[in-house]
C-alpha cells in the first residue's frame, strides 16, 4: 500500500507542476487564480497520500492548515481588484 | 492484495484520473470559464475519491474524521473560489497589461 500512495503522490506532484504553466501563460489574472487553488488542491492530495506511506501523521494537520490557506487565499486575490476598484 | 486495498488502489487512481484530466483542462481549453469548469472537477472529484480511498487505512475514528474534515475544507473552499473566480471572469477583467 505505501508504494501505491508514494506513486500517486508523485503523479499528484507531476500534474500540479504541469498545471503551473497556466499561471505562466495567464492570459487573464482569473486563469492564474484557478492555476494556484489547483496547485493548492493537489498540494493537500500529495500531503494526505504522504502521511500514512511515510508515517508521519501529522502531515494530516499540514494538509489541513494548507485547506484554510487556500481558501483565504483566493478570497483575498478576488477582493483586491473590487477593492481597488471601489478606491479610483 | 487484500479486496480492501485493491478497492482503495482504485479508488486512489480514479482520483488521480480526475486530477489529470483537470489539468489538461486547464492547459487546452479555450476559455476561463470552460477551465474553471475542469478545474472544479479535479477539485472535487479527484480530492474527494483520493480522500475515499485513504479513509479505509486510516485506523482510527480520529484519523479518519479528520481525513473527512479536509475533504469537507476543501469542498466549501471550492465551491466558494468557483464562485469568486467566475464573478470576477464575468466582470470582465482583460488580458494582463504588459
């Protein structure tokens, strides 16, 4: 089973870097914003499938500190436009 | 293989299917809101079924409501930055200014 979760979590990690070029090429900020919450879900995919195939279970608690960062993340790159907005 | 671990081999790797073809998604199709759709799926899916095949091995209620607190997390996190991102895209902001 620890193979099965370390060669998952490699294909995660292959596919989060893959879906980082959106973010390279844009064109608009949104299609960055979708490129980092995906690189933030598998983030937490990679960490969830790493914790019980190394023995570290607390990777849990990582995983989920990097669920609430996430989140908070993409609300704040949304509100700064409107904010700005609401300002000029 | 136990049956166990072979349903939760699979239940990992059709995960990692949604996750892969979210990806491709979001590198070829051809407008942001057809990409935020393909990025929802590998959010949801692919997170939720890789949550599913994990939970089986977790040994423990403790472990495992947590496992299924992330996944929860994560499910509200998405559904509300689909939103926001979509409201934005809708609003029409353009291309990057260079």
């Amino acid at each position: 089973m620890p193979e099965i979760q370390v060669a998952a979590a490699l294909v995660l990690l292959a596919t989060m870097s893959t879906g980082l070029l959106r973010a390279l090429w844009g064109p608009t900020p949104s299609d960055r914003m979708m490129a980092v919450q995906l690189m933030g879900t598998s983030g937490i995919g990679v960490l969830l499938l790493l914790g019980p195939a190394i023995g570290v279970p607390a990777l849990v608690d990582v995983a989920l500190v990097f669920a609430l960062l996430a989140a908070v993340a993409i609300v704040a790159f949304t509100r700064r436009a409107e904010c700005a907005a609401e300002e000029a | 293989m136990s049956l166990l671990e072979g349903i939760s081999a699979a239940l990992i790797g059709l995960g990692l299917f949604f996750f892969i073809a979210g990806t491709v998604g979001l590198l070829r199709l051809p407008d942001p809101l057809s990409r935020l759709h393909a990025l929802t799926k590998a959010d949801n899916l692919g997170l939720s079924l890789v949550v599913l095949g994990l939970l089986p091995h977790t040994g423990g209620l403790l472990p495992g409501a947590k496992l299924v607190l992330v996944w929860l997390l994560v499910l509200a996190a998405g559904a509300t930055a689909a939103h926001l991102v979509a409201k934005r895209t809708l609003r029409g902001d353009g291309e990057d200014a260079r």
